[in-house]
C-alpha cells in the first residue's frame, strides 16, 4: 500500500483523539484543544485526497477548502477562549460539568 | 427590471454590508439596523415577484459554473424559506428596535444596553446575511462556511445578554456548534474525495450506494442533527434559547435551527433520497417521535416561561424529522409541503412567542409561568399574540400547522404506516397541554395586576401579534406558498427544473 | 363569488367584525357595546331570513376556498344548515339581551362579547359548512372560543371546570382529526348535501369505514355528551348563566348532535350507515345515554347541574332518532333539535334569573318561589313540561314522531325506552314545580338582584325566557303550520329519504 | 530514497496521532497548549510532505503559531482568575461536595463511556474501512482548474481557486474572521498588561527591528501569492504575528490607537472584497466576476486589502477584547456587563 495512503489514518486518529477529548474531559480549554484536533484531522484528510500519484496532478480545490477551514477554525478558537474567560469570571468555573474536583487534582498550577 | 439573481445577490450583500457599517459606525446602529432590515424584507418580496414569474434560476458566482465554481440555486424551497426568514427577521427586527430604545430609555445600566445594542445589531445582520447564503447555497462546502457564520453569531448573541447562565450556555452551544461544523466537514471532505464535485444537484447525480457514501452521509446528519437539536440531542438547546435576549431567542429558535434542519431536509430528501432505502428513514423518524413526547413532557414540567417555550421548540421539531420517513413514502410531494408548513409556522408562532414572552418578562419582572395570572390587563395585545401563536403551534385550524399535520396524517395513513400521524395527534394534544399551562394564566381575569411602571412600546407588542396571526392564518392561503413550490421544485416526484451546465 | 357566496359571507362576517370591535372597544364604553352586540344579531338575523326564502325558492347558495388541492373551505346553505343556524341566531338574539342585563355591573365584559360574537360566528359556520374540513375547522375553533367564556369567572372552580372542558373537547376534536383524515384518504374530499361519500369507497375498505365511524362518534359524542363522554358537561354549569344556557342549547352540544346528524345522514348515508349495522350501536350509546342522564339529573339537588343531566339525557333523543332508521324517527330527531334548543335555554334563562335576583341555586330553596316570580316560573313550567313532552308543548311533537318512528322501524324496544324516559323526565321536573307553585317559602332568599319594583326582576332578564317559553309553546301548537320547524324537517326528511 | 521517504512518512504517522494523545493526556494544560503547537508545526510538516506549500505557510502562522498564543494568552488570563479567586472555590467546593450526585449516577457512568466508545471505535473502523474501500474520485476538481487557469488572471492555482473560482467561499471566510474580531470586541474588553509581563528592553528593541521586517515579509508573501505559495491569508498572519509581537513587547504606541481607526482598519479587508464583488455586477458580471483581462490586479487589491485586515483582526484576537472607548458611559456599561447579570436582568 502507498505510504501516502497511511496519512489517512492518521487524520482518522486525530479526528478520534479529538473527538473523544471534546467529549471526555471537562476543563473547557482542553476542550477547545480537542475540537481543534478534531478540524486539524479532517484538514489532513482532505489534504491526502488531494494527493494525487503524479506531481503534477495535485488538486487545488482541497487545499483552498483547508485554508478556509484553518482561518475558520482560528476564528470559532479566538471566540471560545474569550467566551472561556467570560464564563471563568462571571461563574468562576472552567468546567461545563460539575467535575471540578477531579480536575483540580489533576491541575499544577504553576 | 432586476432579475430573480440579483436579487439573490442583494439579500447576500446588502445585511453583509450593513453589518459592516454597524459595526464602524455604532453611534448609528439604530437607524441602520432597521433599515437594513427593511432593505432585506424588500429583496426577499422582489425575489419571490420576480421568482414567480420566472420560475428556478442558477447563478454562477464569479461566471464560473459548476462543478469548478459556487453556484446559487433558487427554488421554490429556497424562495420560501427565505421569504419566512424575512418575514419573521422583519419582525423581529422592528420589536428588537423597540427593545433595545426601551432598555435604554431608563439612566440606569445605560451603557451596558448601549453595548448590546451596538452589538446585537451588525451580529444579528450577519446571522441573516449567513442564512440567506445557506438557503441560497448550492454548494456543500460554501454551505459550510455559512453553517460556521450561522453558528459563531448565534452563540455571540446568545452570550450578549451578559447574565452567567446565558453565557455558560453560550459556551456548550458553542462547542456543539463547533462538534457539528467539524463533522459536517468530515462528510464534506469525503463527499468531496469519492465523488469530486460539491454541487448538490450533480452531486444528486452521482451518488451510488458506496461505503464511503454512507459514512459520510452519517457524517453531515451527525453534525446537522447536533446543530437542529434533535431528541437526544438537544441539550443545549433548551438553555441557549431560554437565557439569552427576547429578541435573540426569537431569532434563535425561529430561524437559526432552521438552517440546519433544512439542509437535512435538502440531503435526505432530495440529494441522498434515490439511494437510501426506507429502512435508513425510520431512524430520524424514531428521534423524532422521542423529541415530540420528551420535549412536550419537560414543557409542561416547567416553571419558567422562557424554558417552556424553549423545550416546546424541541418537541416541534420533532414533527420536521417524524415528517421524513414520510416524505420517502410518499409518491406525491404532500409530505414535503407539510415539512415546508410545519417550518414556517413554527417560525413565526415561535418567534412570536418569544416575543411576547420578553414583553411579559419587561414588565412583570418575572417569568414564572404561576405568577402571570392577571397580565392580560396590562398588557392585552401581548397575552393575545401568546396564546394565538400557541394555538396555531397546537395545529388548530387554519393555522399553517394544520395544513401540515392534515398532510402528513394523511400520508401516514395512506401508507398504511399510520403510527407517525398516531404520533403527530399525541404531539398535538401534548402541545395544547403546555401551551394551556400558560394560556390559562394569561386568560384568567385577575385585577390588579402587579407590574412594573415600564413602558412597553406598541411595536413590540403588535409586531408579536402580527407574526401570531399570520402564523394563524397561513393556512388560509397556503395556494401561494405551494404554487412557488411548484414552480422550482425540489421533490424527486416532479420534473427536476435544474438548469445544468 | 356571486351574491349567493357573499350572503353566506356576510352571515359569517355579521358577528365575526361586531366582535372584533368589541375587543378593540374600551371596557367603559358600555352603551355602544350594547348596541353593536344587538344590532349585529338582529342583522344576522336578517340576513338568514334571507337566505331562508331563497332556500324556500330552490336556491342554493355557496361559497368556496380552496386552500390546497383536497383541502377547500366551503360554505353552502342545505336545509339542515338552514335549520340549525336560524336557530342559533334567534337564540343567539335572545341569549345576548339576556346576557347584557345578567352581566350589568360585573367586570371584563369587553372579553365576554368579543368571545360572545366570535362564537357565534363559529356556531354559524358549524352550520353553514358544507364540507367535512370546514366543519372540522369551526368545529375545532368552537372549543377555543367557548374556553374564555367557560372560564369568564376566574375562579378556582371555574377554571377547573374550564381545564376538564378543554381535555374532553380537545381530545374529541383530535379523534375527529384522525377520522376525517382517514374518511379523506379512502373517499377523497368530503362534501355534505350530495351522495354519501362513504358509499364510493371500495368495498373491501368496509372494515376500515366501520373504524371510522366510531372515531367520529366518538370524537363528536364529546361535544354531544353521549354517555361515557359527556363529564365535561355537568362540570361547565359553572360558568355564567347566558353561557350555560349557550352551551347547552346552541352552540356546543348542539355542534356534536349536528355533526353526527351530518356523518349519519350525509357523509355515510342512512342506507349505506343502517347496512353495515352501524346504526342499531349508536341508538343503543343513545338509549343509556337518554336513561342515564335521567338518573344522575334525579339525584342532583343543585338547579343547572339537574339541568345539565337533562340536557345529557336530552341530546341523545336526536341522536336516537337520527339513529334509527326511518323517516319519521329521523323528523322527530331533527326537529328536537330545534325543540330541545328552545325549552332548554328557557330553562336556564329560568334558573339564571332565579339566582342572580334572589340568590337561589338549589332545589332545595325553591319552596314557593312561583309567588315572588310568577312569570319567570310560568316560562320555567312551560319548558319543564315540554322537556316531559306534555302536549301540545314542543317535546310532546318531538316524542311522538321518536316514538311513531320507532314503531314504524319495528323497535319496540325504542319506545320503551322513550316511556321510561318520559316517566324520569317527570320524576325529575316535577318536583321542582310542585315545590315552586304549592309549597310556602320556607327559606330566605337574598333579593340581590331586586332593582326594579314594578318587574320581579330586570327587563332585559325576563323578556328572554317568556319569549322561548312562548316559542315552545307556538312551535307545538303550530307543528303543523307551514313554516313551522316541522315542516322544515319534514322538507329535510322528503329529501334523504325520498318521496 | 523511497525508502528514507517511506520512514519519514510512517514516523509522520505516528507522530500526529500520539502528539494529540499526549496533549490531551496531559494533566498541565500549559503543556498541552506547548504540545499543541508543537503538533501544528509537525502538521506543517506534514502539509509540506503532501506538496501543499499554502496550507503549510498558513499552517505555521495560523494554526501553530496565533491559536497557540491565543491558547497561552487564555490560560494565564484563567490562572490569574483563579489565582485572586483560591478562598471563594473552597468555599464553592465545599457547597458542591454537599450537592454532590448520588453514587449510583458515578458507577453507571463508565458502562455509559465504555459503550459510547465502542459505538466510536466500530464507527471509526468503518470509516476507515470505506476509506479503504471506495474508489477515490481520480484528481477531484484539478484537471478543471488546470484547463482554466489562463482567465483567472493568477499563476497559483490555489490562489486561483480561493480568490477566483470560489471567491465567494473567501468572501464569507474573511466575514468569519470580521464576525470573530466582532465576537471577541462584544464579549469583553481589551486586556490590561498583566505586570510580568511587561517587557524586558531587550525584547522592545528587538521588536522594533523585527517588526519592519515582518510587514516586509507580509508584503512579499501577498505579492508572490499569485503566482506560489502564499497569499493574503499567509502575509496576514505573518501581519498578525507582528502586531503579536507589539502587544507583548508592550509598545504604548499600540494601544493609544484610536478605536475608530482601529474599526476601520479591522472592515477595511471584508468591505473592500464586499464592494468590488459588487462594483463585479456593476461592470456587467455576475457577482465577484472580475473582468478577465484585469483579474489579476483586481485579485492583488483585494488581497492585499484582506491582509491588512487579517492581520489587525488576529492582532486584536490575541489583545482580547474592545478597546476602552473614550466615552464614559461605556466605562459605566463596563463594570455592570463585566460583573455579570443582577435579578432585574434575567432575560
């Protein structure tokens, strides 16, 4: 099999590690670290089709999609870190769920 | 004359442009904001005349046709989705005004009102301008970015209100809104490998029963399902919708989960229908049957009117997904222009439900739904627009509503698959419990009432009641809506009138 | 739309515009309220008699609108239409002079005519529909209407009533949706006035149309009060007089009696209905339901709730009549209609003046009241005695074309159960006036409503009752003249059954 | 050398893969954030591998660079929160072990897990199974983009494809990026300077020298977009990169501009795109039709327009918030909005 092809999977895996971290852990910035696996998965995804077995028959339309996609995913990021800060002020909790505790204890603070 | 495509332009440019100078001029937000909304409302009319006329159009963005460029499709789907977003954006926009220089009239926390009026404004036009672009779109990925739009503003004006539990429900809106854009681009990207085209009607074409087809069909359902809120997906509904701004809720429920339930719509029905088999349909159907019972019983468990009305949301869109198995068994296009009822009626008699909820909540201080007995002599034309909207949601007739229900009972039992419209009666009758919860109070005769000294200006007030009676009287004309449906139609049944490169 | 359409219109419109000024009228402006509630009756009125004679001329007056292919809006003027909307307008004329002097002085009046109009357009439309969905729709929008109305009080009683009202009604309207969906999906759209539509449908669906016609019964027998269904009825006594009186003889039941008339005798077909033994059920749900009402009327000590059981017990001898079979049977159900209409809202008119002037409610307390209010018990006497069918009152033609009818089907069983009823029906009327005319007063009353002392009560209160009282009177004596209900039915009767 | 490439790959492969984990896992979030960008840099990488030089340069700048400082700049912004905040959790925290579930809620949750991740694993194998199994639509859209490049009036295809063919996809991206500066601008205000992070003189002077250098860079990158890799989105960033640079460097000149110009300068991309897509229907096109034989300049000016905006618009991402205006009410507004909502304010 072409190796080339093997980057599949690893966008498989990202888009999954994502996935399950977005669903999985509570403190709300993990969160967003997670859902930003998950796009950078779909990007490679979409990349590797692009590929083509010739140099010169690499398709544009991907990449152009991908470009897109990062601008967009830094956009939706750049609005979630703020809302993030929002929520910690206003409610004084970084976790969606009430599972502080356990997060505390997983926390080193500086 | 302007042509059907220039109008399509203009409802894409104009709310575009508009939120731009609000954002750059903010001092003026009150007069642009309006007015941007009037120029929408009268694209929309120029687009449905000259659609009328003209029937379907394609337009080539950029000259480039399809597959190599993004293409409009006009249809009698489009048209009419985008002549309800006009009509209940219209509406919500003029109550919004009244809103807004109502909360500001009063010294007290002036600058905070200020700020959500300067804001509000161009997030609420660029929501608009998103919509139009999706409703529009015939291209998935183009549709993406809109989607992406759509979301990003809906949970920006969410959090506008500036309380914490509007803003902790911002944020899960927030990562549900990114968890499905992710996975509606994941179905994308492999549309896009298997078949090399994002045009749906070529796409329509080409679909044949692959595997990969059939993952990423459950790819863009996963994601749009999480956007519409779908039983068991809805979560994060109920909050978002409850806490944020009267006028924002409105928009919220009435028009933001439309976007993705009509692109589920456009691929179950349209795009994907030849190659799914009915077995694949029973599954929204089920869901949907679950939004119904469970958003209807957690409605009438609520004390709160604003998470009344909220979870009355995700009951009724249980109705557009009980209504896919049966547009699939349908051989004529009854189910689709039930679907296309339920839609527009829901959107208005929701968003004037809305409406008339932040009425209420402005002047009795409150929305405990125990507490409103007596607000009828207060505030007269307010509790009628509620409990007309909630009478036309229940599916009385003529509301469009019924229009739907009728349709779709009768292709039920026409299939002989009669436990959908089994479904939908239930729904109905579960429907009319809630909305009684609070009809009965805003009924009731109690004087006096005890209100707050706050003026609720009449537009606010009757642009409610206009969105309710029409939702009301939809019924009473539904020949026009379905003569555009006709026209451009997007029914696997009828003559497809794509015009093709 | 021809001027025929636009008469039916303009019916409609009479009361529907009238009752959206009166929302928009303030609550103060009594006078001009008045006026228009009034004057619009009259003017419905009017314009029924209109229609009335160009009926008599073998016109035929309709209207549609279609909403969608297979579901139109259609209004058209049959006899039977005829028959039940001229008597909800002279009631309706009545009933609003009534309901003005009973509600002088109390609170939210404004709401109560707006909704007072608007239902009566509903009840007009029930009446003039001339398809299955539009006689769904008004149907439907009766419940909405007559909600307010039920609930007007505000109390915690009456909106209990009011909250079980709409659980039955809704219910029913929603079973009602089922069947005429179904009936729809088998039969196409559904017209009234021409051949059944049932007897087009194939007859392997035979199966399916029996289904059918028991959800209509049972979606319609809510309203109808038959027997397992009718626990909204006693409850909604409730509500104000005028309301009671509407409920109970105009609009509501009435609605569920006419639309079983209409599913038996145009959507089914008396042949077609008697041939898949669809009737000899429903007499039978009549009978208990005529039996049992009686019962229940016998133990009830409060004045409207014994008035309510009799109207449980009342209704069903239309539904009986109609389910009988035969032409004669069928003229004795459908003229009770009309009948039962009359002497049932003279006897509420009876019982709302006797506890708005001197706070009487029970059976109990009615002791000599005849003395203190001569004519407000003669109206009273004469409805009672009609409801036992004493001749020549009105119930007394009706018994006799049920029970000739049922005879002439060869039912004996039928005219038994007419007999016993008759002898309840007594059994329960008949107390009540022995104790208001022979017995002495034997508890205070509280004379709040005295203001007048020429009148034993206000004006506007006692001319209603005395007028129906009246009418009983007239319709029995003159069941043979030719503009008489009967003759009406009998016209109705020549037409579905043939010469 | 298909074999060394061959390695290279599989250890690409891996390493994307176990990077993520590894973020994910880590109990310190600012090590996820440092693994974070460190996995953008290998995604860079691996961008470059599959000859996608555009998404490698925005990759870099954006993905790896600007959403990891943006990262950085949340994470000590919540810790000094949390800092100031240590006495009120424990209070908190007592009141939620008081509340907390029942027991039996806790044992049920990992059969729920267990089966929510079967449910993703089989989902997962089948994806990757049809990847496996469906034939690839050979080359997508290429040889059309190929055929018609000589009316795009650019040489890169891929400028090609974002500011041409599908110029109305870029049009709504860049409306994306006005709606995220919006978003951030309603949420919050500008941040204050946090004192340790006030700048060490080394690092304003250096600045100094390296910001000229950057726009330079910026320019080159949009000029050169039209015909290689790079292009407005790649010279924004490096855009957003220099303004970065200022506001950690603390230059006071950076924050004294006016809000009003700042306005502009963030519309400035987003309503020249908006106008000359119109101004394309008023020539006589179709929407975003540029006239064939000037297309390139027309491409150039937007362009370089959209960089402008792109890289104050990432620059204001990462400061975080309105800048304060000059009018008092607003300052009033400020301390209500940001003390969160009070009882009469529950819609």
């Amino acid at each position: 099999m072409n190796t080339i092809f093997l980057y599949n999977f690893s966008g498989l895996a990202l888009f999954a590690i994502g996935l399950h971290g977005l669903i999985r852990s509570s403190h709300l910035l993990r969160k967003i670290l997670a859902a930003n696996l998950m796009s950078s998965g779909v990007f490679l995804i979409m990349i590797v089709g692009a590929y083509g077995t010739d140099k010169g028959m690499i398709d544009p339309v991907p990449h152009a999609m991908v470009l897109t996609g990062i601008v967009v995913s830094v956009s939706a990021t750049a609005v979630a870190l703020a809302l993030v800060c929002l929520v910690q002020e206003t409610t004084n909790r970084v976790l969606l769920l009430q599972k502080r505790k356990k997060e505390q204890g997983r926390r080193t603070d500086a | 004359m302007p042509d059907t495509a220039f109008w399509a332009v203009c409802l894409v440019v104009v709310p575009l442009f508009f939120a731009i100078i609000c954002f750059v001029r903010s001092a003026l937000v009150s007069i642009l904001g309006p007015l941007a909304a009037w120029l929408n409302a009268i694209a929309a009319l120029g687009m449905t005349v000259s659609f009328v006329h003209s029937g379907p159009v394609r337009y080539a963005i950029g000259g480039w046709q399809v597959p190599l460029g993004i293409n409009f499709r006009i249809d009698g789907l489009s048209v009419l989705l985008i002549a309800m977003t006009a009509v209940t954006g219209l509406s919500v926009s003029m109550y919004a005004s009244g809103y807004f220089s109502l909360r500001i009239g009063p010294a007290r926390e002036q600058g905070r009102h200020q700020h959500q009026r300067a804001y509000f404004w161009p997030l609420w036009l660029l929501l608009w301008a998103a919509l139009h672009g999706l409703f529009l779109s015939a291209d998935l990925f183009n549709i993406y970015v809109t989607l992406e739009i759509t979301g990003l503003s809906a949970v920006l004006l969410t959090s506008l209100s500036g309380k914490a539990a509007a803003r902790l429900a911002a944020m899960r809106y927030l990562l549900v809104s990114l968890l499905g854009s992710c996975s509606y681009l994941f179905g994308v990207a492999l549309l896009y490998r298997c078949y090399g085209i994002l045009d749906m009607a070529v796409l329509a074409r080409l679909v044949s029963p692959a595997p990969l087809m059939w993952v990423s069909l459950a790819l863009l359902t996963t994601g749009l399902v999480l956007k519409t809120a779908l039983f068991p997906l809805h979560f994060w509904l109920p909050p978002a919708h409850a806490n944020a701004l009267a006028p924002v809720s409105a928009i919220l429920s009435g028009l933001v989960v439309k976007a993705s339930l009509y692109l589920i719509l456009r691929l179950w029905g349209d795009v994907f229908a030849q190659v799914l088999p009915l077995a694949a349909y029973l599954l929204p159907g089920a869901l949907g049957c679950g939004a119904v019972l469970w958003g209807a019983v957690q409605a009438l468990l609520q004390k709160r009117l604003k998470m009344l009305i909220a979870y009355s949301t995700v009951a009724q869109l249980g109705y557009m997904f009980i209504a896919l198995p049966l547009i699939r068994l349908d051989h004529g296009s009854s189910a689709w222009e039930a679907v296309i009822f339920l839609i527009m009626s829901h959107a208005c008699a929701k968003s004037a439900m809305f409406m008339a909820a932040g009425s209420i909540f402005l002047k009795a201080g409150h929305d405990r739904i125990n507490d409103l007995d007596g607000i009828k002599e207060v505030l007269p034309v307010t509790s009628f627009a509620f409990v007309v909207a909630g009478v036309s949601l229940m599916g009385f007739p003529p509301s469009g509503a019924f229009i739907g229900k009728w349709l779709l009972l009768g292709v039920s039992l026409a299939s002989g698959q009669w436990w959908w419209g089994i479904m939908l009666v239930i729904g109905s009758l579960l429907a009319a419990g809630y909305v009684y919860r609070v009809a009965c109070h805003l009924l009731v005769f109690k004087a006096p009432f005890y209100a707050r000294r706050q003026f609720i200006p009449p537009v606010m007030e009757w642009s409610a009641l206009l969105l309710a009676v029409l939702a009301m009287l939809l019924g009473l004309f539904a020949g026009y809506p379905l003569g555009l449906l006709e026209a451009g139609s997007p029914f696997p049944g009828h003559a497809c009138l794509e015009v093709m490169p | 739309m021809n001027w025929g359409g636009l008469l039916l219109v303009m019916i409609m419109l009479s009361s529907l515009v009238p009752g959206l000024i009166i929302f928009a009228l303030p609550e103060k402006s009594v006078r001009p309220r008045t006026f228009l509630n009034l004057g619009s009756a009259v003017f419905k009125l009017l314009l029924i008699l209109v229609m009335i004679i160009g009926i008599y001329q073998g016109r035929h007056f309709a209207v549609r609108w279609q909403l969608l292919p297979g579901i139109e809006l259609a209004l058209s003027s049959d006899p039977l239409a005829a028959l039940f909307s001229t008597l909800s307008t002279v009631l309706w004329l009545l009933t609003t002079l009534y309901a003005v002097g009973y509600l002088e002085q109390s609170p939210n009046r404004r709401q109560f005519f707006g909704y007072f109009s608007i239902c009566v357009t509903v009840t007009v439309g029930i009446a003039l529909a001339g398809n299955l969905i539009t006689f769904l729709l008004f149907y439907e929008l009766l419940t909405l209407t007559t909600y307010p109305l039920v609930t007007h009080r505000g109390t915690r009683e009456a909106l209990a009533a009011g909250r079980v009202y709409l659980a039955y009604t809704l219910s029913g309207g929603a079973v009602l949706l089922v069947a005429v969906a179904w009936l729809q999906m088998l039969a196409g759209p559904v017209d009234f006035g021409g051949p059944p539509a049932a007897a087009s449908v194939a007859a392997e669906h035979k199966a399916q149309l029996i289904v059918i016609f028991f959800l209509f019964i049972a979606g319609l027998g809510v309203k109808a009060a038959l027997v397992p269904l009718h626990g909204w009825l006693p409850r909604a006594m409730v509500a104000p007089a005028p309301v009671s009186a509407l409920l109970h003889a105009v609009a509501v039941v009435k609605a569920g009696v006419f639309g079983i008339i209409r599913v038996v005798h145009d959507v089914y077909g008396i042949q077609y209905a008697a041939g898949l033994h669809l009737l000899l059920p429903l007499s039978i749900l009549a009978s208990l339901s005529i039996i049992y009402g009686s019962l229940c009327a016998m133990r009830a000590d409060d004045l409207k709730k014994r008035l309510a059981y009799s109207t449980v017990s009342q209704l069903s001898y239309i539904v009986l009549g109609v389910s009988v079979a035969g032409p004669l049977a069928a003229m004795g159900g459908l003229v009770h209609l009309v009948h039962q209409g009359l002497m049932k809202i003279t006897l509420f008119f009876c019982a709302g003046n006797l506890a708005e002037t001197l706070g009487v409610h029970r059976i109990s307390e009615m002791n000599g009241i005849a003395r203190r209010m001569p004519l407000t018990m003669a109206a009273f006497s004469v409805g009672a005695l009609g409801m036992i069918g004493f001749p020549p009152m009105a119930g007394f033609v009706s018994k006799w074309y049920l029970g000739m009818g049922a005879l002439a089907a060869d039912r004996m069983w039928v005219v038994a159960v007419l007999a016993v009823s008759t002898v309840l029906n007594a059994a329960y009327f008949l107390p009540i006036l022995i104790k208001a005319w022979f017995r002495p007063q034997d508890c205070p009353w509280s004379e709040q409503g005295a203001v007048d002392d020429r009148l034993e009560t206000r004006w506007m209160l006692l001319v209603p009752p005395v007028v129906t009282a009246f009418l009983v009177v007239a319709v029995g004596l003159l069941a043979n003249a030719q503009i008489s209900p009967l003759a009406w039915v009998k016209m109705i009767v020549g037409r579905e059954y043939g010469p | 050398m298909t074999s060394v490439m061959s390695f290279f790959d599989i250890m690409l492969v891996l390493a994307l893969p176990w990077l993520g984990w590894r973020l994910l896992a880590s109990p310190d979030l600012f090590r996820a954030v440092v693994l974070f960008i460190s996995l953008g840099l290998l995604m860079s990488l691996t961008w470059v591998r599959l000859h996608a030089p555009d998404v490698a340069l925005a990759e870099a700048a954006i993905g790896a660079g600007l959403t990891g400082a943006l990262f950085l700049s949340a994470l000590r912004r919540l810790e000094r929160m949390q800092d100031s905040e240590r006495r009120l959790d424990y209070a908190e925290k007592r009141e939620e072990e008081r509340q907390a579930p029942p027991a039996r809620r806790r044992r049920s949750k990992p059969i729920a897990y267990g089966l929510a991740l079967l449910l993703l694993v089989f989902f997962l194998v089948l994806l990757g199974w049809s990847l496996v199994k469906t034939s690839v639509s050979p080359g997508g859209l290429g040889p059309a983009v190929t055929g018609q490049m000589g009316q795009t009036g650019v040489q890169s295809q891929v400028t090609a494809v974002l500011l041409n063919f599908r110029g109305y996809d870029t049009l709504l991206e860049v409306m994306v990026l006005f709606l995220a500066a919006l978003g951030s601008w309603s949420l919050t205000r500008i941040r204050q300077p946090l004192p340790e992070e006030v700048a060490a003189p080394v690092l304003a002077s250096l600045v100094r020298l390296l910001v000229p250098l950057m726009i330079i860079v910026a320019g080159y990158l949009v000029w050169i977009g039209s015909s290689r890799a790079g292009g407005a989105f790649q010279g924004g960033a490096v855009l957003g990169a220099a303004g970065v640079l200022l506001l950690l460097a603390d230059v006071t000149v950076v924050r004294q501009i006016p809000s009003a110009l700042l306005r502009w300068a963030l519309v400035l991309g987003p309503l020249l795109f908006l106008l000359s897509a119109i101004a394309c229907m008023w020539i006589g096109g179709n929407l975003l039709e540029y006239p064939r034989q000037s297309a390139g300049a027309w491409i150039l000016l937007i362009e370089s327009a959209t960089a402008v905006s792109i890289g104050v618009t990432l620059a204001a991402l990462y400061a975080g918030g309105r800048p304060l205006e000059p009018s008092a009410l607003e300052e009033a507004g400020e301390v209500a909005s940001e003390s969160g909502g009070d009882e009469g304010e529950g819609e």
